[in-house]
C-alpha cells in the first residue's frame, strides 16, 4: 500500500532529515551521490545526470547519505497497471506543485539564467533585447489535474521555497504531486526531501517530462513516478471514475505581458484561452519529447475528441473567459482534419469569428486550402521547418519558403522552429542552412540545438552508439546552450556559437518580432477587410483594432531606436507605419504623435534595466479547490 512504506524508508527518511543540514554527505571520489547511481539489485546505471554536482557547487543539499540505504520498493509505475488507490480516496488533501524558483538566475538547483520561466525570452526572441516579447504561462497540466479531482486540493504554482515550506505545514496534505521537466529535476529531489521533512505523512508523486529520466527513482525520494498522462492517473489513484469525460479549466494563455519596458494591462477577453484538446503526437519525430512521452510514434491522448466537443468548450470560454482567441495547445491541431472541419461547419452555422493559435506540422497544413484556414481562423501558427535537408516525413517535398510566404501575405503570422545541428550540419553548410532558415520571414524563429532528450528515440540511439556525452548536467540540456552528445562534425562549443548567431542574425535580418507581427496583420487585413463572409471580415477587423491605436507609436519608437544599430531595418519599420498612417488616418497619426516618444523613452530604460542584469519572474500563485466539508 503506498501510505505505509515500509521500516527501510523510515531509516531513510531520518537519513534525510539529517542531511537537510549535512554538509558533508558526499563522496569525493565519485562526485555524485553513490547512492544513486546504482543500488544493490538495480540493472539501470543511472549516468551522471547531476554529475557537475561537487560538494563545492552543492553544499548541503545532498538528501541521501553516502551510506547506501537500503532499496526502496519501486515507485515506479507500469503504464499498463492501474496504480493503487489512496486509503483516503476522494477525502485526501492534495497539494499540486510546480517546481519552485526563482527561475532565471544560475544556482545549485539548476535554475539558469538563460532558462527562464518565459517562453519568447527563453527560446525565440532572446537576442531582441527590450523588443523581446516577454510573458509567462501557467503550469497547464497542473491546472488540468485539478479542475479533475474532486478530492480538496490546492495547486501552487511557481512557489517559492519558502512558499513552499509554508504551504506544507498549513494543511496536513495527504498527496503532494509535484510536476516538472528534466531541467528540474534537481528542484524535484529537493522538494522530495522537503515533504520528507515538513510533512512526513504526505505520499509523494512525481509528474511530468521529469518522469522520462531513466532511473529517477533512485535521483528523487517519491513514492509514485507517473509516466505520460495524469489526469486519469490521479483520478483512479484517488479512487474517481478515470474515464469520467474531462473537465477543462479556465486558462489564460498568457499573463505579465510585457514588451519595449511596457507591461501591458490584463483585461478580459483580451488573452487568447488556452484549449488542451490531447497530449502528444503520433508523428513521432527521433527527437520530440512530448511525441515520446505520450506514446510516441502512432500515438496520442486525446481529451476532445469530436469538432463538436471543441466548440461546445469554446463557447463555454467564451461566456466563462469573455474569450474569442484560443490558443489551442495540441501538438498537432491540424492533423486531425475531420475534427477540424467538423469545428468549422459549427462556426460558420452559429457565426463565430474567432481567432486560433496553433501548431502544426508543414504536411497537416498542407491538407487544407489557404482559403480553407482563413475560415477556419487559423491566425497564428508554430510550424518546424526543421531543415530543408532533413528527413522528417512531415516535411517531405515542401516547399517551406513558399509555404511560409503564402500563409503571410493571408495574415497568417508564423513561428518557425529551426534545428541547429542536425547530423548533416557541419562547420561549413552551418550557416548556410541558418539563412536558409532566415529567408522564411517568420514573424517569430525558434531555433534549438539538436538535442537528445532522455526518453526520445534519438536518446536510446545516441546511448547504443555510444555518442551520448558524459558529465553532462541535466539543467543543461534542453537545447539553448551546447550539444549533450558527439556531433561528428560540430563541437560542443561551436554548437552553442552557432545558436547564438542564428538568433541574433535573425534579428538583424528581419528585425524585432513585434515589427513582423503588425506586418503580417496589416497584410491579412488589406487582404480580406472586405472579404464577402461577414465572419472572416469580423476576425480581422478584431485583429486588427491594435494596428488602427497603438501601432504607430510602437513603430515610431522602433523605427527611432533601430536607426543607428540596424538602418535596414529601420527603413522598413517606416514603411510599415506610413502604409498603415494611410490606411487609418488621423487616429493613428495622433497615436503616434503623443505616445510614440513615451515608448521610445520606456525602451531605452527598459534596455538600461536588463544590461543591469534585470530578470523577470512570475509571481506565486495559489489555487484552493473543494476544500468546504474537507476532513
Ligand atoms: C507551456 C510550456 C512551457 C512554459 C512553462 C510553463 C510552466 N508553468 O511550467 C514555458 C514556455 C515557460 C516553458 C519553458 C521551458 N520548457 Co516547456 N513546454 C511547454 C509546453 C509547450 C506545454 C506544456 C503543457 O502545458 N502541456 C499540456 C499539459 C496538459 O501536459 P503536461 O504538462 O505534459 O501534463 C500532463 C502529463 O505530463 C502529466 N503530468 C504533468 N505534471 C504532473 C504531475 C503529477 C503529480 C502527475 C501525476 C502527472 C503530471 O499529466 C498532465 C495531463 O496529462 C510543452 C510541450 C507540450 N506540448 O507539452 C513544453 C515542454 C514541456 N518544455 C520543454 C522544455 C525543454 C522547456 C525549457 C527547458 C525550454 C528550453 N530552454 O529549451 C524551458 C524550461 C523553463 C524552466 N526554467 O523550467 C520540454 C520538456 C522536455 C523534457 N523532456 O523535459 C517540452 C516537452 C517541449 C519539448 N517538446 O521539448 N515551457
Ligand atoms: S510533428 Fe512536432 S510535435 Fe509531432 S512528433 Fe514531430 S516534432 Fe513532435
């Protein structure tokens, strides 16, 4: 039974207790903990994963004791058994936790200041300096674990420690789930050590990508590792039916929006809502995590599965949330074609113009005529263009450049997600590739290091052919900094140059992200502003209601700020701010009079505040649900 671990854990649990304040607990000679990497029986070497962890980085955070403890029974679930039920059932106390921060800054837990909490910042616009769009978003999977439970529960998300600690000695918390990914791991085995500690009563369960590292059980001191989905996961752990249909939360998709030292005001409606239709994606890419972890190749879990699910959701947010965006947060939205189609026949029958923020691959897109998604609603979309040499099937005979210019010119605004560092890639074709890349326009660009991830096919590879390198720290490799295996032709240290530079040429090339987004929505509007369906007119005329008030001020200050630095540029950025002065007269002329040099101020001290080393985080959020009778 999982609430009563056995007389060896208890031994271990004081050991625990000891080394919150032991300095001394490990063993030179090995660097890491002997005790994780193998115990007595275990057939898994587990390789050294937190391996830059010395005494000297990590003082007093060991939470074993280099006197191997005895092995544990396996926390480790097979997928294909139910998981047992909690004594308590529906009457446990659940605490749901992200792991703590603060985030963007290096320390011992493996937080890095190049990691932050933020998805632009972090991994698509990080060279555009104030420019860079700046936002967070919430710990979704948590978010939907709750909504589905109705056991009293309380979700914490982006806790401090200390928030942490705080929240565990409030209530006396039967379950503490704790979500995260490889990166965190280290925050993981702390926040084990912690529950140890403040809440000795508590079952931990572990969650999320973090559960993909191949040996955790003996990294972290939890009582449940669960693999892919947790909704029915924990629904069937606390005794609930796991096949009830899912409940989806309110999610907004974004929040502490900020660009240009402007932070935004967070208004209803304004925000897309986040949609969760499932969770992986069965094209299975070598490297894709989130493929492999729910299933990989053919494989999926979906939660709406119908287009009429999706929009009966859609019209709940709409009432709930005051939304008309939705980011739709599904590997491959666009796959499923008939549920798509099944969603439009259902917009245009009730008339609704709202807008979707999608990924897709380029041969999903390719099933649809561009007509077909301008109807649909599709207004912004994350595509992998990968590279034009690779072998993915998803991008077989596409013509990339064409594809990306075509969406454009319909207001269709891109992310492109670009690998560095493919097998092909050397030293030589490098940066011809990166250009290549660059040509597309995209209003965004994602560029990421080739990156064998634990848990991905191209993971189990590399490790057979031996490439995988050794002394690699987990916080490290999530593919912005340097590569975690043998490239044949690319060192680690140039693999990191190269990224830098794809970043940063971007930028210089196409210019700040913000610019290419209002270019991208002038152009969908001049296109279809008198389109003959008053749905699709409606759409673009709420897209773009922004361009007609603050546009032109943004385009001042930018166009003021990039003169210097980047002429090109520049010079675009007039041209766009003129052609939409034309297009909508004294209203933007004015706007750009009085709050042009305002933002042009914000920016500069915005750029001042970050060469200080200024990082933003998000704020602590807490989240109590069903508590009213709980015993
Ligand atoms: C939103 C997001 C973010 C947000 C983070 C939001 C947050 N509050 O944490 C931002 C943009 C900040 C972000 C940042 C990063 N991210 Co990110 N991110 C995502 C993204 C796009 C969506 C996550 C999501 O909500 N999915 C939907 C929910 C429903 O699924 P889920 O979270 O997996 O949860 C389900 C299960 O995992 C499980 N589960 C989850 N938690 C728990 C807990 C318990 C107790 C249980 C039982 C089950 C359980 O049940 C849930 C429901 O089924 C995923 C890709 C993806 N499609 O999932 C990448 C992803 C999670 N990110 C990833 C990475 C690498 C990063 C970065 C390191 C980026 C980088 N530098 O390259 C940083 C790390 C930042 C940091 N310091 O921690 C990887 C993780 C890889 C891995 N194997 O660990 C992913 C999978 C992308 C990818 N394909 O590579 N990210
Ligand atoms: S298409 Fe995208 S989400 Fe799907 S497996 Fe490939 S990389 Fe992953």
């Amino acid at each position: 039974m999982v609430a009563d671990r056995p007389e060896s854990d208890s031994r271990s649990r004081e050991c625990l207790n000891v080394v919150y304040f032991c300095s001394g607990a490990y063993n030179e000679d090995v660097q890491f903990c002997s005790a994780f990497a193998k115990l007595p029986g275990d057939t898994i070497s587990v390789p050294s994963l937190l391996a830059n962890e010395t005494k000297a980085d990590n003082p007093g955070v060991c939470p074993v004791s280099t006197t191997a403890s005895p092995p544990r029974p396996d926390p480790e679930l097979n997928p294909a058994a139910p998981p047992p039920a909690h004594p308590k059932g529906t009457q446990a106390r659940v605490l749901l936790t992200s792991v703590f921060g603060p985030y963007a800054r290096d320390d011992e837990f493996g937080s890095r200041a190049i990691n932050p909490m933020e998805l632009y910042q972090n991994q698509v616009t990080r060279a555009q300096g104030a420019f860079s769009l700046r936002m967070f978003h919430r710990s979704w999977g948590l978010m939907m674990i709750q909504e589905n439970i109705s056991a009293p529960s309380t979700l914490l998300d982006f806790p401090t420690r200390e928030a942490f600690a705080r929240e565990l000695t409030s209530r006396r918390y039967d379950v503490v789930g704790i979500s995260s990914i490889i990166v965190n791991v280290r925050k993981v085995r702390e926040m084990c050590r912690m529950v140890r500690e403040l809440s000795p009563q508590s079952t931990i369960i572990v969650g999320g990508h973090v559960a993909a590292i191949p040996g955790l059980k003996h990294l972290i001191d939890a009582d449940h590792i669960v693999t892919g989905e947790g909704i029915r996961w924990m629904r069937s752990y606390l005794g609930e039916d796991p096949e009830a249909p899912i409940r989806h939360p309110d999610i907004v998709s974004g929040f502490g929006f900020r660009i240009m030292g402007f932070k935004a005001p967070e208004r209803a409606g304004h925000t897309a809502a986040t949609i969760i239709p499932s969770v992986g994606c069965p094209l299975g890419c070598n490297f894709c995590s989130t493929s492999a972890f729910f299933g990989g190749k053919g494989k999926s879990v979906t939660f709406y599965d119908s287009g009429q699910d999706l929009f009966d959701l859609m019209c709940e947010r709409e009432r709930t949330m005051k939304a008309r965006s939705f980011f739709i947060m599904d590997e491959n939205f666009l796959l499923n074609r008939p549920r798509a189609m099944e969603l439009l026949a259902l917009m245009q029958r009730h008339n609704k113009s709202w807008s979707f923020y999608v990924f897709s691959s380029v041969n999903a897109i390719r099933k649809y005529s561009i007509e077909e998604l301008v109807q649909l609603g599709v207004s912004w979309l994350w595509i992998g263009l990968e590279s034009p040499h690779s072998s993915y099937k998803k991008l077989a005979g596409a013509d990339t450049q064409g594809l990306a210019r075509e969406l454009r010119r319909n207001g269709i605004k891109l992310l492109g997600s670009t690998i560095v560092g493919l097998e092909h890639h050397t030293p030589e074709n490098m940066r011809r590739e990166i250009e290549y890349a660059i040509e597309h326009e995209t209003d965004f660009h994602q560029f990421m290091l080739y990156t064998p991830v634990p848990g991905t096919p191209l993971f189990a590879e590399m490790s057979e052919q031996g490439r995988m390198l050794e002394g690699m720290d987990l916080a490290d490799i999530h593919g912005q900094f340097k590569f975690n295996f043998q490239h044949a032709n690319i060192s680690r240290e140039d693999s990191k140059k190269f990224l830098d530079w794809a970043f940063a040429r971007d930028f210089e090339r196409n210019g700040p992200s913000l610019f290419r987004i209002l270019r991208t929505t002038f152009e969908g509007w001049q296109r279809y502003k008198n389109h003959p369906d008053s749905r699709v007119r409606a759409r673009f005329e709420w897209e773009v209601r922004q361009l007609k008030n603050s546009s032109t001020a943004v385009l001042w200050a930018m166009e003021h700020r990039l003169k210097q630095s980047n002429a090109a540029v520049s010079a675009r950025v007039h041209a766009l701010r003129q052609d939409i002065e034309k297009e909508f007269g004294s209203m933007a002329k004015w706007a750009r009079r009085l709050a042009g040099p305002v933002l042009l101020w914000m920016t500069r001290r915005e750029e001042r505040r970050l060469s200080r080393g200024i990082t933003y985080e998000p704020p602590v959020i807490l989240e109590r649900r069903n508590w009213a009778g709980a015993r």
